[in-house]
C-alpha cells in the first residue's frame, strides 16, 4: 500500500469522491455511500469545506437508500458547516434535503413551504428543493404549482451536470403535467427522461420514471402505451 501522509491522503480523499460521483451519477447509491464514507476517512480534521461537499453528497445517497436519520445528521451538519465556510449552494441543498427528512414523516405543508422558502432565498442553486419540491405540490394536489417549480428546474437541469437530478426534474415535471391534463406535453418530457436514463445508464432512475408514465395513460385509456 503506498505509504501514509497529507499528499496521499489528499488523492485518496479525491478517488473516493470521483467514484462517489461516478456511482451517484448510475443509481448505485450503496456504492456512493461507501465511496463518500472512505473520502471521509481520509479527509484531515482542518479541511472543512470539503467535509462539507462530501457530507452534502452523503445526503444524496442516504435519502435514494431511504436511511432517513443518516441524512437527516449529514444534513445538519453539513448545514452548520456551510454556514461556517460561507458555501450558500451547500446551505441552500441542505435545507432541500433537511426537508425530505419531514417529507418522509408526512408533513407535506411544512415541507412545500420549506422548499418555497429555499427557493426564494437561494434562487437557482437551491436544486434540491427545485427537483424534489415539485413532488411534494403533486402529493398535495397542487399540480399547477408543481408545474411552475419542475419546469424551472429542468431549464437548469443540464447546467449541472447531475444525472440525478435531472432524472428527478424530469420525472417530476411529467407528473405535474400529467396531474394538469396536459397529457401530451407530459408524454413528451417522460420520452425525454427516459432517452437520458438510457443515454447514461441511470438505470434505478429509469425504471422509476418508466413506472411513474404509465399510471396517467390509464385515464386515456391507452392500455397499450
């Protein structure tokens, strides 16, 4: 094994965190997790901002691994961190996932206000309240909200770089259409959704948006589609 100190330590740190992203990026979200949590482990006790990243990035896959009190404390802390390190996109995709954490115990008018909030404090970076806040309108029947928030995150879906989140902006942004009857709009942004599953192999996510096109088609009648 190659020998210890801050140099390699650094590149070990760097390796975990690329094969985080390279699995976040596929759906294989166990993988991401123990890639993050070795980045971690080699990480010096000084280097706050990037525990900070690596934590929020942690969120991510402890929210796909449905481990709620995970993310809630990567969250929190990498919150606390962000604050400290004056890292706003952090903070911002913090409080998203802070917000997942009461979404999965219920409380849908906390959480849609919660997103509201981010959005208008954060505006564009706060991507995590954009992809998954439109959801939260669907679940509570506000699909024409829900449209507003979906489109505005699959505008910027391509400027991050994050297959994740543009399998979610996409999916949740057909549903909303679909919840509205805007029936043919929605087949075309679940087409567009799958066409990117399939380009990248994001696989987990393709399945889950080829699940969520087909439950509106009944109303249309189009048992075949």
């Amino acid at each position: 094994s190659l020998p210890a100190g801050p140099d390699i330590e650094r590149q070990r740190v760097a390796i975990q965190r690329r094969r985080g992203r390279a699995f976040g990026n596929l759906g294989l979200w166990a993988q991401q997790r123990a890639a993050l949590d070795k980045a971690l482990g080699h990480l010096s006790a000084d280097a706050l901002e990037e525990r900070c990243e690596i934590l929020a990035e942690l969120s991510q896959a402890c929210f796909w691994l449905f481990d709620i009190p995970s993310m809630e404390r990567s969250s929190t802390e990498a919150l606390n961190l962000a604050e400290r390190t004056g890292r706003t996109d952090i903070a911002a995709n913090s409080m998203g996932w802070l917000a997942r954490c009461r979404q999965a115990g219920g409380d849908l008018i906390e959480v849609i206000e919660t997103d509201r909030a981010t959005i208008a404090r954060f505006g564009a970076v706060a991507k995590v309240s954009q992809a998954f806040g439109s959801a939260a309108l669907y679940w509570a029947g506000r699909g024409k909200e829900g449209v507003a928030v979906a489109a505005e995150a699959s505008d910027v879906a391509d400027t991050f770089h994050d297959a994740t989140f543009t399998m979610n902006a996409l999916s949740h942004y057909g549903i909303n259409l679909a919840a509205v009857g805007r029936y043919v709009e929605a087949i075309k942004i679940f087409g567009r959704a799958q066409e990117f599953g399939r380009k990248y192999g994001v696989l987990p996510m393709l399945a889950r948006v080829t699940s969520m096109s087909a439950g509106f088609r009944l109303s249309l009648g189009d048992l075949d589609g």
